[in-house]
C-alpha cells in the first residue's frame, strides 16, 4: 500500500514536470495579450463598479458570497439589479482567470523575469481580495469608506497592470533596451504628475462618497460638505495640468516617435478630457451618464500616469544618463 502511494506521487510529480516543461521560456504573444486584456478588464471593473452604483443596483445581490441566501447567482426576480451586480462580481472571477493563466504561463520565468512573475503574482493575489472587500460592501450596507476602499484597490490594479504591460513589452523594466537616461527636471515632473494623479484618485472617491449615488436609496453617505471635497479633489488635478503641460513643453523637441514625448501627451490629452467631464457633470447635476465617463476617464488617467512615471524612470539594463 505504502509503495502505491509513493509510485502515485512520483507520477504526479513527473506529471507536472512534464506540464511545467511545455511552458514557455520567454516572453510570448499569448503572454503579452493577457497582460493587455488584464489592463483592459480592470478599467472595465472600475465603469462596471460605477454602473452599479449610479443605478442603484449595490445590494442587487443583497448577500456574499452567494447572490441570495439560496442562489449562487441572480435570480429573474431579483430584475435588472440583480443583473447589473451579478455581472460586476462575475467580471472579478474572469479576471482572477486572467491572473491564473498569466502566472502558470510565467512559471519558468520566475527567476529570468522576476518582474513579471511578481506584478503577475500580485495581482492574482489581489484580485481575490478585492472580491472580499466586495462582499464587506455589500454586508456593511455599502459604507461609503467600504465602498472607497473597494474603488482604490481596483484602481491599484489599474496601477499594476500597466506596470506589467510596459515590462511585457520591454518599454520598461531592467530588459527594456539602452535609453539616454531623461534629464533630472522630466524625471521629477514625471513623479509629481504620477503622484497628483494618483491623490486626484483619492480625494475622489471623498466627492463620491458625499454625491447622490450611493448605490441605494437606503446606503449612507460620508458626511462632509460636497463643495469642499469638490474643491479637494480639484486641487491636485489642477498641478497634474500644469505639470503636464511643462512635461509636453519639455519633450516637445525630442520629436515625433519619441517614447517619453508620447506618453507625456497622452497624459496631457486624458487629464484634460478628465477634468472636461468632471466639471460638465458637477455643473450639470451629475448625471449618471457622465458619472460613467468619469470612471472610465479615472481608469484612463491612472494608466497614462503610470505609464509617465515607468518610462521617465525606467532602468534599462545599458541605460546610460544624458550629458
């Protein structure tokens, strides 16, 4: 009895090397399309998040981990509620799949790309959490802090998955090919940009914790003055403006195809749209259509600004520091 045990774990053990051996060696298409559909997904997470807050479909599934008490998923009764926050938990499934396949595919990359394997690595562990913060939301009521915290970390992911993006496709990271190392003066204004972009995030979720949609009728709300949080949030946008202005202005005579002067525009181009949208909807009463916009634009601005910050201060493995 004891020599079948031993001979079973032997060819389990022989089983997985030999699936561990089919793996790839180095950084593959299929690699580099499921670090985009990662980066993709979670800004959909963060537009889908919105939807179901400016809808008021928060507690559609009034329970966690399962929909109802007796159904793992919605039920017809549950109506188009129970749909919209059903599909949002089921979105955070497919992307801890994306997760899964990302880091089996990076298995023998561990200690060659260790980069890749850990942003791989966090974000399959974090995606898991993040459905348990979830489930806190939706059995605290929706707390509107609950809530916040359950928006930022989807915006870490955001986060993360651009830094795994960029180092897929060697635009950063310790194997990104040999750049003249950006003067002092883009470096520093690429860390103020990143870092007013990522408080801009922050102070957000103050304006949208004391906003109408609550994600139900019956939610709390944080108590505080909606003008001033307002005039909080706006105030690190307007420095992320400026900032990126300097950056483009500063960039500008590296000419077209430039890496740093492309990345400086998108940043210029998003933040500006972001702040159009945000004031057309504070003037207009916040509709939900335009709350929708500013989620997606939140996404857009949180990976334009990563992606500002990795490349002005990326390290390749021959870069060598401008005279």
């Amino acid at each position: 009895m004891e020599l079948k045990g031993v001979t079973e774990v032997s060819q389990s053990n022989t089983a997985l090397q030999n699936f561990a051996a089919k793996l790839p060696r180095s950084v593959t298409p299929a690699i580099k399309r499921l670090s985009v559909a990662s980066l993709i997904g979670q800004g959909v997470l963060i537009v889908s998040g919105g939807v179901v807050r400016v809808t008021g479909s928060g507690l559609g599934c009034p329970t966690w981990p399962k929909c109802t008490a007796e159904s793992l998923t919605n039920t017809p009764e549950m109506g188009i509620h129970g749909i919209i926050e059903f599909a949002n938990r089921t979105l955070t499934f497919a992307l801890a799949a994306v997760g899964l396949v990302l880091l089996v595919l990076l298995w023998n990359l561990r200690k060659e790309r260790k980069d890749l394997f850990g942003l791989a690595l966090c974000l399959l562990a974090v995606i898991p959490a993040q459905a348990v913060i979830g489930g806190i939301t939706v059995l605290s009521g929706l707390n509107p802090y609950v809530v916040s915290l359950h928006f930022l970390v989807s915006a870490a992911l955001v986060v993360v998955s651009m830094l795994l993006v960029n180092r897929v496709y060697d635009r950063a990271g310790a194997t990104a090919p040999a750049v003249a190392r950006p003067r002092p003066i883009i470096r520093q204004l690429s860390v103020v940009a990143a870092s007013a972009g990522y408080l801009a995030v922050v102070l957000g979720t103050l304006v949208t914790g004391s906003g109408p949609h609550s994600g139900d009728a019956t939610s709390p709300r944080m108590e505080l003055d909606g003008y001033l949080a307002t005039r909080l949030h706006a105030l690190p946008v307007y420095l992320l403006v400026a900032t990126s202005i300097i950056l483009v202005i500063l960039l500008w005579r590296n000419g077209r195809g430039d890496i740093l002067r492309n990345a400086s525009l998108l940043l210029l181009g998003s933040v500006v749209l972001q702040g159009f949208i945000g004031y057309w909807q504070y003037f207009t009463g916040i509709p939900i259509a335009l709350v929708i916009f500013h989620m997606a634009g939140a996404s857009l601005m949180l990976t334009v600004a990563t992606n500002m910050i990795d490349l002005a201060l990326r390290r390749g493995k021959d870069s060598v520091p401008v005279r």
